[in-house]
C-alpha cells in the first residue's frame, strides 16, 4: 500500500469523528437573558461586555430568521440548545499545558495539534478551542517578545480591555445579521490577535477548533488587529465528532488592518460533513468580515471547505483605505448530501482599491453548491478594479453547482470583470492521464488538483499539504 | 391606488363585453395584485431598479382606465418606409389596425380570444396587473409551414391625449409547426409619464422560427415594462433583439422554456442611455432537455445619471445534458454618475454541460483613444467610434439581414 491508499484508508471514515469523554459545564439549555449572562458571569466579564451582549440580545428578538439562501435546512430550534459547554477542569484556567487535563491533550495529539512544547518544530504558535472555550495557547513566550498578543477572547477581555471595546464589533456590529447578532449576544471564546505597529510576526498564528459536546452550539469570535505597518498570517481548522443531530455552529471573525498592514487569513474546514445519506453533521453559518481601514492595507482570504452539511459563509472585504486590495481563494468541495452557499463580498470605498477573486466549486454526489458573491464599486472608489473568476466542476448528475454573481459599478473610472464557467472532467482529460497508467480515480484527483492549484498555492504550506489531501479524499468514491 | 384600482376595473367591466366567468378571473387577478402591489426591491428580481418607487416618484396619480372610444389619428409619418411590411398599430394602448396585406390571409388567423390564461404559477405582479385590466386579447396563429413575406411591425404609438395612464396589452402567438415570424415592436411616443405593461406569449412549435427585434429609440418620460414568455419545441429558434434607449425607464423581462431537444435560444441586447434613464433586461433562460442551446450578448454604453441592469439566469435541469449556454454582458460607463450592475447567475444540475458567464465594465480604453486620436481623429470622433464598434458587435449578431441593415440605419452606424 502506497502513502496515498493508506491515508485514505486511515480517513475513508470522517478521521476525525471519535469524541473526548470528558466532564463538562454547561449552561441551561435555552436562549435568555439569564442564559447570557451565566455565560458573562462565569467568564467574570466586565459590565460594558455584559452590557454589549445584552444589547445584541435585544436586537436578537427583533430579527427574523433569513431564508433567501440555497440551501434549506429543518427549523432550528434556538431554544434546545446549550450556549455554553466547556470541560470541567477548566474552570480555573491551568497556567501552562503541564497542568491540562491530560485527556484534552491526548484529543489534540489525536488531532494532529501540537500542543506540547516537544512540537516547537512545527513553529506554528496555536490556541486550541474546545467546545467554547480556549484550552490552550502555545508560544506565548516568543510572540510576547514582539509585542504581540495572542489569547482567547476571555482573556483579551480581561488583560486588554482597552482594545477589545476599542475594535470589537466596528467590523460586524451586534446589530448585524441574524447568526452575527445571535454570536454577539451568546459567544463564548474564540483568539484575539493584536499585532503591534511595524511588527511582522515570526510565525504562523493558528486556531483549531473543535466541537466535542452533543446539543451545543459553538460560537466564537475571532479578532484580529493588525496596525500599522504590521503582517500577520493566520490558520484555522475545524474539526467535530460523529453524531446523527445537526449541529450549529455561527462564528464571528473580525479582521482590522491599519494603513500598510496585511492580514492572510487562512482556514481549512472539516467539521463533521453527516454521512453518505447525509443524517448529521455541522451548520457552518459563520460571518466573516475584514476592514482595510488604512491606507495600502491589504486583507487576503483563502478557504478550503470540505466539511460541514451545510456551508453558508461569505468572507468578506471592506477596502476603505485609499490604494486597499482585497483578495479572496476559496475551493470548496461538496459530496454526498452537503451543501454549501460561499463566495465573498468585496466592497470598495477608497480609491485605487483592488479585489479579486478566484473561486473554485467541486459538486459530486447529491450535492449541491453555490457560489453567491458580491463586488460593489462605490461612487467614490476612483480608479479600481476587480477580477472574478469562479469556476464549478460537476461530478454526476444528481448534483448542482450555481453561480450568482452581483456586479455593482457605480464608478466609471473602475473596471470590473468577471468570468465563469461550469464544465465536467472532460473524457479527453481522463483518457490522456489513464493512458499513461493512473488509475480513474488517481486521474482524477490529479485532474481536480490541477483545478484547484490556483488557490491551494495561496495556502501556507503546512496547510497545502493537509488540503491537498482532504481535496482527494473528500471527492473518495464519487467518481466511476 | 387601491381605490383607484377598484373603481377603475369596474369602469373597464362596464364598457367591455366580457363574459361572467371571465370577469371573474379578472376578480381574482386584480385582488392579486391588491394584495401583492407594484414590485419592490425587496424580491430578488427586482433588488436592482425598484419598480414600486419609480412609479411613485414620476407618476404618483397613475390610473388605470382608458377611454377607448376616443377616435385617434394615425400619423403616417411615424412608419417605417425602409421596409415593407405588415402591421398592427396600437394608440394609447387600444388596437387601431391590423394589416397583414403583404400575406396568404387563409395562413394566418386572428383570433378575438377570451382568456387562455397561463395556469402556471406566476409570481410576477405585473402580469397579474396585465390579466386583470388588459382590454382585448389577440391571438395571431400562423399555420404550418407558412413564412411571412414580409416583416410585421407592431407599433405602440402614445399621443398627448394620454397622461398618468396605465396601459395593459396582451398579444398570443402560435406558431405551427415549420412557419416562421420575424416580429419588430416599435415604439414611438408623443406622452409622457405613462406605464405600458406588455405581455407577449409565444408556442413555438417544431421547426417554428421567431425573430422578435424591440426597438425603443425615441426619447420619451413614460415607464415600460415587457414580458416575453416563450416555449419552444423541437428544433425550434427563437431570437430576441432589444434596443432599450428611448423611456425613462424600460424593463424588458424574457422567458424561454426550452422544452424540445435541439431547441435553442438568441437574445442579444443594447443599452444607450443618457439623461437620467433607467433600463434593465431580464431573462431566464430554462434548458428543460438534452441538447439546447442558448446565447446572451447585452452591451450598456452609459451617459449621464443612467443606470442599467442585467440579470440573467441559466437553468439547466438534471434530463437537460449536453446544454451549451452563453451570457456575455459588457459596459462603457461614460459618466462619473452612471452605473452598472449585473447578476449573470447559472443554476446547472446536469454535469455534461459547458455553461459559461463573463461579465465586464469600465470606462474607454485609453490606449485605444490615444492610438486614434494619433492618426488625426478629435476626442469626440474617436469616441464615437470607439462606441459604434463596441455596438456593433451586437448588431451584428441580428441574423436577419434587411432588419439589421435598417437598426443600423437608426442607431446612425450606416448612411
């Protein structure tokens, strides 16, 4: 058996599907008031922060559930659902990893998460989230000798007020969306990231989340500020266990770039994707929204879905500076029954603003998939420009794969293009790589491969490597 | 408006002979559209140019009922020499003439027709407007294997006598099998802050060739709207040419059922807009079997204050492979207060297909006036010939020869 045939073996099955037999806290079930403010108090918040939730909260009430997109799914019954999980030892938080619970590290080892110091090689600084709650930051040492935070939210929270209530919601506010409000009412932890002016930051920052508990909900939020001058580039993975209920998971991310700082964001998503008759599996609703608030700043986004029974995300780009690009990569991969509903929205407001977008979709099995995105050129967004292009590749003909493109010029200084194109592998293709001996199937994922270069390239390679490969076995048996 | 409506639908019963149980499915549309109003931007097909608002703003005193009896010269001056052809004429939205003197009468048939309607599910308020107070509904058959000698013209013609009006017209087309109609709607208006709402179905049967060019070009304040629903069998083509420059605002919507295998569909579009118009095509194009085809080619060139849209669906059903769908939509943004917006949207549930979209805008290329202007050309000429071609590439796409030869004509492309 070659590597290849053995990886697959090891991941023919969700690898990632055991789940972690440990205690936890939880908050009642429900979503209330109360409920809210279990969640401030345990975390021992500040009062403007239980002030901001209930706030959220408030506005909460008053939205309505949206149903414009794709894919539809059964009623969610907000009120069924614990808001708050976390393992019992962590209620007072351990100082450093020798005092974790060892079963949280053994799920990371698991995971392939170098938590432990001996994985200093990998170089790669990470906080680990486990159901809702931060277990772990590694590297803090290194990065604190430049200046550089990186936490969970909570401790953000408590260390940094200043700069949590100086940024936090400027990006999203909690009178957003449905699923962003309901996050700025309920979340729970999520990494903070401050990168200090004139910084670049030695290393790869890296999230890994994971839902262990059944009936929870994860709702983190993420912020990252990068200020002037600064550079920052940052991983996140996801991982859930096997379970037959659907469950929900709406994140918040805020990114903030002060003029000539550059944030690369970066996530590989393999929540729990149901199985083949698509009982089970993640609600990926997740807001995603960076500012180029400076001049020549510059917000770059590169995703790979390939999990989660329903993906519906749009990472998106505000250029408000003067000369801002935005830039957005995304493949993402549905088979079986998963859905998805991705693309980006690139919103310009300075001048000289660039975008572009390169978006690639593979639909196989009963799946279905979208790509809805949004390029708005506003009046005042002198001299810019954007390119588009998405293509989709079909698998079979019981899945779909639609392009809903929005194209907004209102500024006739800027060029907008846009290209897109939905074809199937073609047999010429097929033939010529099986005539010079692959298999069908290694055929085509070295086909499919070749489509998604363009974007696997922007990966940090760490994750590239770990992409390419759930690319081929996220596609495993959907073809002949 | 409700009241309005209400008292203008009876007025309407009052003088036309409709039958009992049509006045009753009049009823029903009407308390339709009462219920659902003028669409919004609130629906997805209309998020780009707010219909509701645009009438509230230019005609706030619309009403509904137009006095038929008043007799209407026909102003002569208006037709089109260029061409033979055939002709039905409408003023203020009431039939004046049907002339079909170029043609074999025993092939063609009009019908008085009372009310086929469509009992497909429609969610488009306006269509319910249009069956509920259109007045006389005509359907013209032409018979099998017949082509028509000449062109027909329909023209829409408005005079001062009409203001603040909505006009409802509906016209059916069946096309046997074989026949083919080459079908211009010219538009030409003497009134101004009007709401034209047309609706056009056409059956093409096997074979049935339908080339539909609509050409709005003089300059006129009413708002129009156009809907074109048409299925297609076998074999059949369907091509649909829009000029959309004249109104203030125009909306032609275009819906093509393509039902028989080796059907295909043509739509090409132009926007020319200046001076504060506001014009959109629509279309959906449905790919319901194997091997059919179907190409989009709008180009916008706008002045000062326009706006344009263009949305436009490919939907390709799971039976429908082999489908080959096109949609290519292009801008010239001229003005700092012009815009564009597109939604070239593809919902593909077969996998043996080649869809594609492109979609691209911007202002003049500089290089290209430069290299003009460098062989002796002034800002201007260079412009407008930079423009003409970007134009004509459309035009050119008209397959008809003698009725592209006379677009070209009116555009100012040729003397």
């Amino acid at each position: 058996m070659d590597t290849r045939e053995k990886d697959i073996e090891n991941l023919k099955d969700y690898k990632y599907g055991f789940t972690t037999d440990i205690e936890n806290i939880k908050a009642p079930k429900g979503l209330n008031e109360n409920v809210i403010k279990f969640i401030s108090n345990i975390k021992k918040e500040p009062k403007w922060m239980l002030d901001f939730r209930l706030k959220a909260f408030e506005r909460f009430k008053l939205l309505k559930e949206p149903d414009w997109q794709k894919p539809k799914y059964p009623k969610i019954d907000y009120q069924d659902l614990y808001y708050y999980s976390a393992p019992k030892s962590m209620k007072d938080k351990p100082k450093s990893l020798d005092e974790l619970d060892p079963k949280l590290l053994e799920t990371y080892n698991k995971l392939g998460i170098p938590l432990q110091e001996q994985a200093r090689l990998n170089g790669i600084a990470v906080d680990a989230v486990f159901d809702s709650v931060s277990v772990a930051t590694t590297f803090k040492g290194e990065l604190t000798k430049h200046g550089i935070i990186f936490c969970s939210m909570s401790e953000a929270i408590q260390k940094h007020p200043d700069l949590v209530k100086k940024y936090l919601g400027t990006v999203i506010p909690s009178t957003d969306h449905f699923f962003a409000t309901l996050n700025s009412a309920v979340f729970t932890d999520g990494s903070f990231v401050y990168i200090p002016e004139g910084v670049k930051c030695p290393m790869e920052l890296s999230t890994y989340f994971r839902i262990n508990a059944s009936e929870t909900g994860q709702f983190e939020r993420t912020l990252i500020i990068a200020d002037k001058g600064s550079y920052v580039s940052y991983l996140e993975g996801c991982t859930a266990p096997m379970r037959d209920e659907n469950q929900l998971h709406a994140a918040n991310v805020e990114l903030i770039a002060l003029d000539d700082a550059e944030i690369k964001y970066s996530t590989v998503q393999n929540w729990y994707p149901g199985d083949e008759n698509g009982k089970g599996g993640i609600y990926n609703f997740v807001t995603k929204r960076g500012l180029c608030k400076g001049k020549n700043s510059k917000i770059s986004w590169t995703q790979v879905e390939t999990g989660s029974a329903i993906t519906w995300k749009y990472p998106s780009c505000i250029l408000k500076g003067d000369n801002s690009i935005g830039e957005f990569y995304s493949i993402a991969i549905t088979n079986n029954y998963q859905k998805a509903d991705t693309g980006t929205k690139m919103i310009h407001l300075g001048k000289n603003t660039k975008s572009k977008i390169i978006s690639k979709g593979i639909s196989a099995g009963f799946s279905d998939m979208t790509y809805r995105g949004l390029v708005d050129i506003n009046s005042k967004a002198k001299n810019s420009s954007n390119y588009t292009q998405c293509d989709s590749l079909l698998m079979g003909n019981k899945c779909g794969a639609h392009t809903v493109p929005y194209i907004k010029n209102k500024n006739f200084d800027s060029n907008v293009a846009h290209e897109a194109t939905t074809s199937k592998i073609s047999e010429e293709q097929l033939h010529y790589c099986q005539q010079r001996g692959l298999n069908p199937e290694e055929a085509v994922g070295l086909i499919v491969n070749g489509f998604c270069k363009e974007v696997l390239q922007q990966l940090p390679m760490e994750f590239a490597v770990e992409a390419q490969k759930l690319v081929g076995i996220s596609l495993e048996g959907s073809v002949g | 408006m409700k009241e309005q409506l209400k008292i203008d639908f009876n007025k309407i019963q009052e003088v036309s002979n409709f039958s009992n149980k049509d006045i009753e499915i009049k009823k029903s549309y009407l308390n339709k559209f009462i219920e659902n109003g003028f669409p919004n931007r609130k629906q997805e097909n209309w998020k780009f140019l707010d219909i509701n608002q645009i009438i509230s703003n230019n005609i706030p005193d619309l009403s509904f009922y137009n006095d038929y009896s008043i007799e209407n010269k026909i102003d002569s001056s208006i037709f089109i020499d260029d061409l033979e052809h055939n002709k039905i004429i409408f003023i203020n939205g009431g039939i004046e003439k049907i002339d079909f003197s170029y043609e074999d009468k025993k092939q063609i048939e009009i019908i008085e027709d009372s009310y086929t309607i469509d009992k497909s599910e429609n969610n488009n308020s306006l269509i319910d407007l249009n069956i509920a107070l259109s007045n006389k509904h005509f359907k013209i058959l032409i018979k099998k294997s017949y082509s028509l000698k000449k062109p027909l013209i329909i023209y829409h013609l408005t005079n001062e006598k009409m203001k603040s009006k909505n006009i409802n017209l509906r016209l059916d087309f069946e096309l046997e099998q074989n026949s083919s109609l080459k079908l211009i709607d010219f538009f030409s208006d003497d009134s101004e802050k009007n709401f034209m709402n047309i609706f056009y179905n056409f059956n093409l049967d096997r074979d049935a060739i339908l080339k539909n060019y609509k050409i709005d070009r003089s300059l006129n304040k009413n708002l129009k709207y156009s809907f074109n629903n048409i299925n297609q069998k076998q074999n059949s083509i369907s091509e649909t040419f829009v000029f959309s420059a004249g109104s203030d605002y125009f909306k032609n919507e275009i819906n093509c059922n393509l039902k028989g295998e080796y059907s295909s569909a043509f739509i090409n579009g132009i926007f020319s807009l200046d001076d504060n118009k506001q014009h959109e095509i629509r279309t959906t194009i449905n790919h319901l079997v194997e091997n059919t085809k179907s190409y989009q080619l709008i180009k916008s060139v706008l002045g000062k204050n326009t706006k344009s849209a263009y949305q436009g669906r490919i939907y390709v059903d799971s039976k429908a492979q082999k489908t080959d769908g096109y949609q290519l939509s292009k801008a010239i943004l001229l003005d700092e207060t012009s815009e564009f917006n597109a939604k070239p949207e593809l919902e593909i549930y077969a996998d043996d297909v080649k869809c594609s979209h492109g979609s691209a805008s911007g202002s003049l290329d500089d290089n290209s006036i430069f290299y003009l202007m460098s062989r002796g050309l002034n800002y201007k000429q260079a412009k407008g010939l930079l423009i003409n071609g970007f134009l004509l590439d459309v035009i050119e796409k008209i397959t008809d020869a003698e009725i592209k030869d006379l677009l070209k004509k009116m555009i100012g492309l040729k003397k």
